[in-house]
C-alpha cells in the first residue's frame, strides 16, 4: 500500500509511550539497632506497674481500716457521749431540791433562815423640812419688797 | 461463562441486600428490646438494682430534751441497747447452757428465754433498753463464750431526773421514743426530729463498699424546749399539795402558779401523780388500796382506770363548781357596769334572799347583817351576790364571763383540756343567775379560773396561759421564742384597782389563814358542792391569792379535791397551804417583807452572848434589846443563860440569866394544841416557857394546830416552843 501523505495516519495510531528508564537512588532500610538489656527493662517496668498496683491496693486496705476504725471510734464516743448525759441525768436526780431538804433536815439538823437571824434596820428617820428663818432687819425687808414688786423670789 | 459471572453477580447482590436487612433486623430487635427494658421496664428494672446493689441504714434521730426556764433539765434522752438473739443460729447443744447462763446475766426468767430461743426465726428481743454498764458486760460475755447469736441494737431511753415532779405537765414517752402524754405528746414532732439515712453499694457478699459509692443524709435532731416551769416554785407546790393531800386525806390535790402579767405558767402539778420513769406503776396509796383482792379482767380494768386517773392533768381536764372563788368575777362585772359603788350597804338577813320561788341562805347561819359591798368579798356573803347578779341581769352577766374566757378553752399547749359547762344566757332564769353569780352551778376547769382571776388583778387583761416559752435546735440556738398573748382587755385598770383592794382586805382580814407578816397578800376562799357526786357530803376546797397585792408578780390557786379532815372549808384546808407555799415563794423571787411596827413587835430577836458579861453590861444589853429577864443564882458574872445566846426569842420575851453553877429549873411542857392564842400565851407564860406564835395569831377565835416541842417533854425554863395557829372560822 502507498503511503498516504495526505494523510498523516501516523498520527491517528497509538504512539507507544518511551521508556524511559530512570534510576532512583533507594534507600536502604536503617538496620535496626541492637537493644542492650532488653529482657531487664521489661522486667523493670513490669516490677514497676506490680509495684504500683501493690501500693494502690494497700493504700485502699489502709484507707478502709482507718475509715473503720474513724466510724469505731465515732461510736465510742458518741455513746460515751450518751452515757455521761446519763450519768449527769443519774446525778441530778440525786441532788434535787426535795432530796436536799430531806438531808438536811433529817440528817444534818439544819433548819430554814429565822426571822430573828436578820436585823431588820430602819433607814428612813420620816421627812423633814428646813425653813430659813426670815431676816426682818430693815435691809432685810427693803430687798423683800423690791423682790416682790419685780416677782422674784428670794434668795 | 458470561452467563455465570451473570448469576455470582446477581446473587451477591442478592446476598447483600438479605445480609443488609438480616443485619437491620438485628438491630431493630435490639433496639425493641433496648426501648423496652430501658423505658417500659425501665424504673422497675433501676430499682431492683438499686435495692440489689445499694443497702441503706437508717440513722436515729436524738430526741430534744426538756428545760425548766432556768436551764434545768427536766427531761432528756441517752443511750441505750436492747440485747437481741437469731434463734436459728443457736445449736440445739447450746441451747438450754446459753438460756441459763444468759436468763442470769439479765435476770430474766430462765424459760421464758430458753422459749425464745427454741423459736424458728432469726430475731427474737430478750431485754429491751439496758444500760451501758449492763451492755459491755454482755459484750464481754459474749465474746468470753462464743456466743455469736446475740446483738446489742442501739435505742434510746427517756430520763426524767426529778422523778414524780411537774408529771401530768412534762408526761411520759412509749416503748418506741414517741410522747403519749403531756409536752412529750404536745410537741411530739418537734422532739422527735428527722432519722438520717447511709446508702452505700454492697457487694455480692452483702458487705459494704463505701469508696465504690456512698451517701449520707445527716440525721437531724430533735428540738428541745424551755419551759415556762420554774423547778424550785414547783418543788415549792408540791411540797405542799403532798402536805395537804396527807393531811386532809383528800382525794386528790391540786395546784397552779401563774404570772399573772404574762400568763406565764410557773408551776403546775396534780397529787396524786406518777414517776415518769415509770408511768405504768400506781404511786397513790389509795389508788393501790383499790386494786387489792382484784383479779382477772376486773383487775386489768380497774388497773386501767387507776392509771388514767394519775396520768390526766386535772387542773385541765376536771370540771368543778368553783364556789366563792368566782366572785372576784361576778364583783369585776358589778364594779365596770357600776351597778354597784363599794361603799354601797346592803343588809344579809338569816333569813336569807329570796329569789323567784328559790331562797338563798348565805353560808353564815346567822348572816352577816349590814355589810358594803367592799366588805362583802371579805364576808364572802352570798347573798350580796346574787343581788349583783340580778343587777346585771342575765345577758351582761353571761358577757362577762365569756369575756373571761370561762367559755372557751384557755388553748394552753397541752392536750386534753376540757371545754367548761357554762349556763348561756338563754339558758339562765333568775335563779340559776344567782347561782352561778355566786360560784355554783357553772363548772369550770382550775386553769379557767386561775386565768380569768389573774385578768381581774393585773390591769384587766385576759392573757393566754402557756407552758413553753423558747424552742432551741440541737446546738442551743433559738428557734423559736413564744411571746405572752394578751386574748383581750376584760375590764378597766380602775376596777381592776379595786379588786385588788378588796382581795387584800380579804387577807388581812381576821381568819384568812393565809396572811404573812411583811407581805401585801391578795386572796380569795372558796369552797362548793361537787353536785353532781354520789356523796352529797362531797366538797372542793379552794384558795386563790396573789403578791404582792399593789403589783401582782405571782398567782397561785390550790385546791382540794374531796377532804376527809377537820372542815371543809377552802380558808381552813387550802388557805394554810397557800400560805406555806408563798412564805417560801416570795423570798425566792425577790419579793422581801417589809414590816410595819406592829408586826416587827412580833417578830422574834437573836439572843445576845451573855456568857462572861458582868451583871451591869448583861443588864444594859437586856434592856437595849427590849427583853425581860429573871435572874437565878447569885453573882456578878453571867454563867448561862436560857435560851444560849444566838438562839431566837419573841420580842420582849424573859431571858432566864444564871449568875451561878445553880441547878438549870425545868418544867413539863403542856399540851398548847386546841388552845386559843390568849389561852396558849397564858398556859406557857406561867411555866416560865417562852412562846413564839406563827400562823394566823391574830384571830382571837383561831387554835393552835401544832407545838414545835410535844407536850410532856422536859425543857428549861425560858425555852422558846414554836406554836402555829389556824382559824377555824368557816370563811367560806
């Protein structure tokens, strides 16, 4: 077949892509470094995490003792609490008016306050008035009328 | 092959869609099931997990205690346990060892432990409410045998320290902490407070987790009261309602202090009454007397009755026909409406005064004859009474005494008061208006009384009696303070004035029994039938008074339910008592006596320390002091004298001074009881005995009722012998 020059049919055909070959350094995996003691640090951390459970488990062992022992100790005191109103309530009724009265009278002798343990003292000795006596020299009774016309009283 | 792919195809696609709704049926199903137990079922499905995983304990409240108005205690609570047993815990082995051992260390009875224990349930009470000391014994002997079955439950136990004081008023506490009588039940919700409760999660164990969850709702204690009581005015009372009670073997005894001002109630009690501590226990002997030979049924209902009987609160709940007391009302309404002016005569005939068809006789067989009205309180002329009564007619006279508040109750803070039963004014013709005009007929309760006479003495005004004046919270803070309630103005403080005058003459009046040298005492006796007894013998016997008479601080009314003695008469039975009761009261409450000359004259005077005075010194120092002397021995120095010096002696009494070793000269004290004062001072003064007279001296006609040195004994002569003296005259 003669080549179609009209027509560039080359062009209509699929052009095979180049291959173009590229060379890429790659990169080398790092290699893993070599872990020194490796068995103790899991030992470690183990031990560490028992080591801290342990002491979480004891602190709440001793925090319910100590609680136990608050509401123990609250309890004694409370009722010790009771039994001193108790035995304040066991003494009062000991010591009442009534139970004095007995006590004194029958056993010890004592008898009620008597008037005549009192003196009874009079203060007031009843009113008395004192009046100037009137000075009737002349003077005496110039000033009088002078204070009267002006109605003052005297001095 | 394409048809193949075709089908794969389609059944995956197939597949999906099934698997998409298997997987949403699924989820709708659970989502139902979720709706349904989350809010069908949801609160239902939340408590029982709350009730399986939460436990609850309830926290006792502490009951308030109970004051007098100076702080003591009258009332109050502690701790106590009550010993329990799970029976079913017990081996069969152990039984009967654990019931011996256990009946003694309680001193219990041996089978009916041994009874409990035999029981198929896991709780079962042995003794209720021991004590601390009873609790740790238990303790250790529990632990000392294994002995696991036994609990110690904390309850509390009420203690009322003075025992039968101020009973009907403070009352009593049940099994179960709760007041059944008195201000325990009164203010029983305030006492009681609000129990607490502890929620905490509980294992599968049932034991307690608190740090998992736990809430507390404090418990709140209860109020505690202040009273209006004065502890030492109500020692002073009952010392002499029980005095009263013995002596005129009465039924029973009663009595009320008020302050008249504000209402206040300073002591109240009812002989006979009970012990707290122990209310289900008879005290009065003749309550006790009762139920002797008594079995069976009759026996638990007389015992019933007899218990009921000590518990109630009679000046609140009994009826009584106050008698002459009332006319202090009757003689108020007379003076504010001026029917009557107090210096208007009137004439008390033996024959009496006749009103409709119906004559009424005054309790004075011959009458009093021309009397005025201000004297008439005195008389207690009835008579003059049922005058005043006419005079206001029916309709005033029934305002007044609902002014006075006898028809209502006072609405005292205690349970059980008794409304009065009063004629209305419809309901009076003339004759029951002159009844009740003088004190009969109408029946009122003591506290009713007591109030409407403090309104006719302080000023006129009604004010409401109450027993508790603050309410404090379980730190002491005030909660609440009750302020006195005046009800209302009765009458005016010029009327008000004049009663007191009268009430006062009333007192000083010869025959009262209730004057007291150095005090102005207002009073009134009063003494009326109890109509409505099987006994027509049957009377109460009652005083009123008040102090001082120019500015009222105390009022106080006792009387006497039934007396069985000497008369029956409130001025001879209660007015002594009354008496009794201020001569200790007045001091107590600041009141001092203030003695006019004539009563200082009677007064007795410490004998002076003679022992080693020359005769001339011992002379001058007898005159100085007003004595008369009689010298025995020869002498000129003052070896003893008779009474020794320190002692009392009446005013110008005879000191007997020994100037030598002389024998001391005795005589025979005689009998002075029955005798009248002239008589007593005659018999005494003519064995050389000094007498010192007490009581109501004054009345020529009174006796002596007791000598403080019994006759027949052998005294000194000089000896000073105490003798109290009564009027016996029938004031009534």
């Amino acid at each position: 077949m003669a080549q179609n020059t009209a027509y560039d049919l080359s062009l209509f055909e699929k052009k095979k892509k180049e291959q173009v070959i590229r060379l890429e350094p790659k990169k080398a995996p790092r290699p893993k470094p070599q872990r020194r003691f490796g068995a103790v640090r899991v030992m470690a951390v183990a031990v560490l995490v028992v080591g801290v459970l342990s002491l979480a488990l004891f602190s709440r062992a001793q925090l319910t003792e100590l609680s136990a022992a608050i509401t123990t100790a609250e309890e004694e005191y409370n009722a010790a609490q009771s039994e001193a109103q108790r035995l304040q309530l066991q003494m009062d009724a000991g010591v009442t008016l009534k139970k004095v009265e007995e006590v004194a009278a029958a056993k010890l002798g004592l008898v009620k306050q008597g008037d005549y343990q009192v003196n009874y003292v009079t203060l007031t000795t009843g009113n008395a008035v004192e009046v100037t006596e009137e000075d009737n020299s002349i003077l005496g009774q110039v000033v009088r009328f002078f204070t009267g016309l002006f109605g003052g009283k005297e001095s | 092959m394409a048809d193949t792919r075709k089908l794969s195809l389609k059944m995956k696609k197939r597949m999906r869609v099934v698997g998409v709704l298997l997987i949403l049926l699924g989820f709708v199903t659970m989502g139902v099931r979720l709706f349904y137990l989350q809010v069908i079922d949801g609160d239902e499905l939340q408590q029982k997990a709350v009730n399986q995983q939460l436990r609850d304990i309830s926290i006792a409240p502490g009951r308030g205690s109970i004051y007098d108005r100076n702080g003591n205690i009258l009332a109050a609570s502690a701790t106590v346990w009550t010993v329990t047993i799970s029976p079913k815990d017990i081996k069969e082995s152990q039984k009967e060892e654990a019931a011996q051992k256990l009946s003694e260390l309680l001193e219990l009875d041996y089978e009916t432990v041994l009874a409990k224990m035999q029981k198929n349930n896991y709780y079962e009470v042995l003794k209720r409410k021991i004590e601390y000391d009873e609790s740790e014994k238990v303790k250790a002997f529990c632990q000392e045998n294994g002995y696991s079955f036994v609990s110690l439950i904390e309850d509390s136990k009420r203690y009322y320290p003075y025992g039968n004081f101020a009973s009907a008023v403070i009352g009593f506490t049940g099994v179960d902490n709760q007041g059944l009588s008195g201000l325990e039940a009164y203010y029983d919700d305030l006492l009681t407070g609000t129990s607490g409760l502890v929620v905490s999660a509980k294992n599968g164990w049932g034991q307690d987790m608190p740090f998992q969850y736990e809430k507390l709702y404090s418990a709140t204690d209860g109020y505690s009261l202040v009273t209006t009581l004065d502890e030492t005015l109500q020692h002073y009372l009952e010392k002499q309602l029980e005095a009263a009670l013995t002596e005129h073997n009465a039924k029973a005894v009663s009595g009320i202090v008020m302050n008249p001002k504000t209402g206040e109630i300073l002591a109240m009690a009812s002989k006979s009454d009970f012990d707290p501590n122990d209310p289900y226990t008879i005290l009065d002997e003749r309550l006790k007397a009762s139920l002797e030979g008594l079995e069976g049924e009759e026996y638990t209902t007389a015992l019933s009755n007899a218990q009921q009987y000590q518990w109630r609160n009679k000046i609140i709940s009994d009826l009584y026909e106050p008698g002459s007391v009332f006319k202090v009302v009757t003689a108020a309404a007379a003076l504010e409406e001026k029917v009557v002016t107090t210096d208007e005569q009137f004439y008390c005939s033996p024959a009496g005064v006749t009103i409709a068809d119906h004559t009424f006789h005054c309790w004075k067989a011959g009458g009093h004859g021309s009397l005025n009205f201000f004297e008439s309180m005195t008389a207690s002329c009835n008579p003059v009474y049922v005058e005043m009564g006419q005079r206001l007619g029916a309709e005033r006279f029934y305002s007044y005494v609902q002014a006075f508040g006898l028809t209502e109750k006072t609405g005292i803070d205690l349970y059980g008061e008794t409304n009065s039963i009063v004629y209305r004014a419809q309901q009076m013709g003339p004759v029951e208006l002159g009844s009740c005009a003088f004190g009969q007929s109408n029946k009122i309760t003591p506290l009713q009384m007591l109030t409407a006479n403090c309104a006719a003495i302080n000023g006129g005004k009604l004010m409401k009696p109450h027993l508790v004046s603050k309410i404090l919270d379980s730190d002491g803070n005030v909660y609440k303070t009750i302020e006195p309630t005046e009800v209302r103005t009765v009458i005016s403080a010029e009327t008000s004035q004049i009663l007191c005058d009268m009430l006062e003459a009333d007192v000083a009046a010869p025959g009262s029994n209730c004057y007291i040298a150095g005090y102005r005492i207002g009073g009134k006796s009063g003494t009326s039938e109890k109509l409505d007894s099987d006994d027509p013998d049957a009377r109460v016997a009652s005083f009123f008074a008040f102090a001082p008479a120019d500015d009222p601080q105390i009022a106080v009314l006792i009387f006497v339910d039934e007396p069985n003695s000497y008369s029956q008469y409130g001025a001879v039975l209660a007015a002594p008592a009354v008496r009794r009761f201020l001569e200790e009261a007045l001091p107590y409450i600041g009141v001092q006596p203030v003695y006019t000359e004539e009563e200082l004259a009677k007064t007795t005077i410490s004998v002076p320390n003679l022992v080693g005075s020359t005769l001339s010194q011992a002379k001058a120092t007898i005159n100085s002091k007003g004595l008369k002397v009689t010298y025995v021995g020869e002498g000129d120095t003052v070896v003893k004298t008779v009474p020794s010096g320190g002692n009392k002696i009446p005013q110008g009494g005879t000191l007997v001074v020994y100037l030598d070793d002389s024998e001391t000269k005795t005589v025979t004290m005689p009998k002075l009881t029955g005798l009248t004062p002239s008589q007593a001072s005659a018999t005494a003064g003519a064995l050389g005995i000094n007498i010192h007279m007490t009581g109501d001296s004054t009345t020529k006609t009174a006796t002596a009722v007791s000598q403080s040195i019994a006759e027949g004994t052998t005294v000194s002569v000089g000896t000073v012998v105490d003798v109290a003296f009564q009027a016996n005259v029938a004031r009534e």
